[in-house]
C-alpha cells in the first residue's frame, strides 16, 4: 500500500472522529427524572421462547415507579416453553395482560405481527415497545417520559446495555454498538436538520398518535431491521432521540462466538438491502479503514507506516469511550481491526446465506426471506 492510499485513510479517519457526530463519544445517557404529567403507557412486549428471561424482563417491567396508567402486554409469539406461565405467576400479574398472537398475515414479519397484536390490546397515549430479555430499572419508564416531556419527541430509544461477560462478548459485543454508532451517529439522529435516522428495538417509547399517522405498525409490517425501520418512518414528521441506557440492560447471553456471528448474520445482508454492490462497497470501506492501518505498520515501511500507526492510534482512541462504557480495559482498543474482520467475514456469511439459499435459523425461524 502506498503512502498516498494511507495519507487518506488517514484523512478519512480525521473526518469520521472530529466530524461524523462524535459516534464515539459517550453522549447522553438518561437518569432518574421527575415528571410533571403522567400520561398512560402501554408495555408491549413480543416472546417467543423466552423462558430463560421473561420473569426477570417481565418482573421489572410491573415494578415500575411510573406514577401514571400503566399495563403490561406481553404477546406469545408461539413459544414452546413456559414462557406465558412464568409471566402470569409474577407478583403483579394484575396489571399483565398475556395474550398469544393470531395466524401472521402474508407480508408480514413476525415479530412486528406480535407487536401490532399489542399494540391494539390498548388505547394508551404511549407505546413502550422492549423485548423479553431487558431488564429495567424502576425508574427507566419515569426517565423515558420525561425525556419525551422535554423534548417533545415522538420515539425516544436507547442501546440498552448488553450482556459483556464472556470471552466472545468481551471482544465483539463493545464493537457491534460502535459501528452502529459509526453507521448511526446519535447526535445526527437527535437533530431534525439532518436525515439520519435510527433506533435501538430493545427499548423505544413511542407516542401513539404519532405511530397512527403512520398507518400503525402496518407501515412497517415487513421490515426484519424493524428499529430502524421504525425511526425512518417517524423522523420526517416529528422528533426522535437515541441515547445509551444507563437504566436497562440485556440479560440474554451469547457465550460462544458462534453465537454473536449468527446473531450478525441473521440481519447483516437485510441492511445492505440483499444487494451485491453495497456488500462489496462495504466490506472494502471497512478493509481501508480498519485493516490496511495495522497492515501498513506491519508490513510498510516510511511514510506508509507512519500514516498507518497514526490512522490506527485514532481508531485505538475513538473505541475507549465504548470500553469504558463497558468497564472494559483499554488493552481491547488496538484489537479494533480484528474484530471488526470478524464482523466483516460474518457479513459475507449472511450474504452467502441469501445467496445459496441457507436461511439463518433464529427461534425456530427461518430468515432466508422472512422472520
């Protein structure tokens, strides 16, 4: 590689830190707030199979200290276990309603076919969409309306902290909230000048006049990224925040590396629309800007070099802030670019998948086409 291709790596990598929203900063996360109003809020939370997690998601979702009207909906989505028995046996079930999904219409994706169930179990001015495997903290809602109150946003979501415990979640799970980050700055997201739109699915309250504009759910009833989705649809006719939770977290493992590299392939290929030529583009973008620095300090020499440790360090230093998050050491930075090797290889795996027709099976879920 030549000094010239590493002098704008380089440059690239100046841009991405100092003008790409601060994606790697740790930006705001929401605390305990008080409230002036109390509007209602309806739970909805789609499972399926979710034995291991749903008391503990579902226990703290009825433990809230939301002083205003709050139900819980928890809608089965065809689980084999004792998902929707463990939920009815929590202390509180009174304000739990369990109900099973219907026959999923053509068209539509799975979980998003659960939701929509929950979302018409109630007439609630807000919707607080989550999934069976967050726990929150009692006063996570209280902090999530308040936040709405102030902003007057139509979704606020955060990135949920998830589980970091074991080897493989110590070395990918950090990377995988940096490149959304990367790839959705949340600043960006949170300023209405700008289109970038995103959101994290595992906690999204959602104002429900704002969703039917929309069509409901409906507007999105196909979409496998449906977070995401979601936020798209909403941003170009009212306000929407993301932020870091300090106050939820995933509690469902992944304890092999296998583990997280079906995770990515399940929906790695959907955000780059199935489409060949974005696959290319990206996993060339990422090969630049991740592995030719520490292949220049490796194997160049002169200039190459220099630039290379210097676009290396800057990658090294834009991850610390995800590692603190994470109250990881410092030690993972330089690892940067082999783990995101890992994403990359798993991409193309996803891509494969569609491809040669091997749909990536997720809860008894075929995802060649549909959940």
């Amino acid at each position: 590689m030549t000094a010239a291709l590493l002098a704008l790596i380089l440059l690239a990598w100046l841009w991405l830190f100092f003008r790409r929203g601060d994606f790697w900063a740790d930006g705001e996360r929401l605390a305990p707030a008080s409230l002036e109003a109390h509007p209602s809020v309806a739970v909805v939370v789609p499972a399926r199979d979710e034995a291991a997690c749903v008391g503990a998601s579902i226990g703290s979702l009825l433990a809230q200290d939301y002083a205003g009207p709050l139900s819980v909906v928890l809608v089965d989505d065809g689980s084999t276990d004792d998902t929707a028995a463990i939920a009815r046996a929590l202390p509180g079930a009174e304000r739990l309603a369990v109900r099973a999904a219907g026959p999923r219409p053509e068209g539509w994706a799975g979980k998003l076919w659960a939701v929509a169930e929950g979302v018409g179990a109630s007439d609630s001015e807000w919707l607080l969409l989550t999934d069976a495997d967050i726990v929150h903290d009692p006063a996570h809602l209280s902090a999530l309306m308040a936040k709405a109150e102030r902003s007057g946003a139509d979704l606020v979501s955060e990135m949920v902290e998830l589980n970091c415990r074991s080897l493989a979640e110590r070395a990918l799970v950090p990377a995988f909230v940096y490149l959304f980050a990367l790839l959705y700055p949340f600043a960006w997201v949170n300023d209405p000048e700008k289109p970038t739109a995103a959101a994290a699915g595992g906690t999204m309250l959602v104002r429900r006049a704002a969703l039917e504009r929309l069509g409901g759910i409906a507007a999105i009833r196909g979409a496998l990224i449906d977070d995401v989705a979601l936020a798209r649809a909403l941003k170009p006719t009212g306000r929407i925040w993301l932020g870091h939770s300090q106050l939820a977290r995933s509690i469902r493992p992944y304890p092999h590396f296998a583990d997280i590299w079906r995770m990515i392939a399940r929906s790695a290929y959907v955000q780059l629309d199935h489409s060949p030529l974005w696959l290319a583009l990206s996993v060339a973008g990422l090969f630049l800007l991740f592995l030719a620095p520490p292949l220049a300090v490796l194997c160049g020499a002169g200039l190459a070099r220099l630039f290379g440790l210097a676009a290396w360090a800057l990658m090294a230093v834009s991850f610390l802030p995800t590692l603190r998050r994470y109250r990881l050491t410092p030690a993972w930075a330089p690892w940067l670019p082999p783990i995101v090797l890992f994403y990359m290889a798993a991409t193309l795996g996803s891509a494969c998948n569609h491809h040669f027709g091997h749909g990536v099976v997720w809860k008894r879920r075929s995802y060649r086409d549909r959940p």
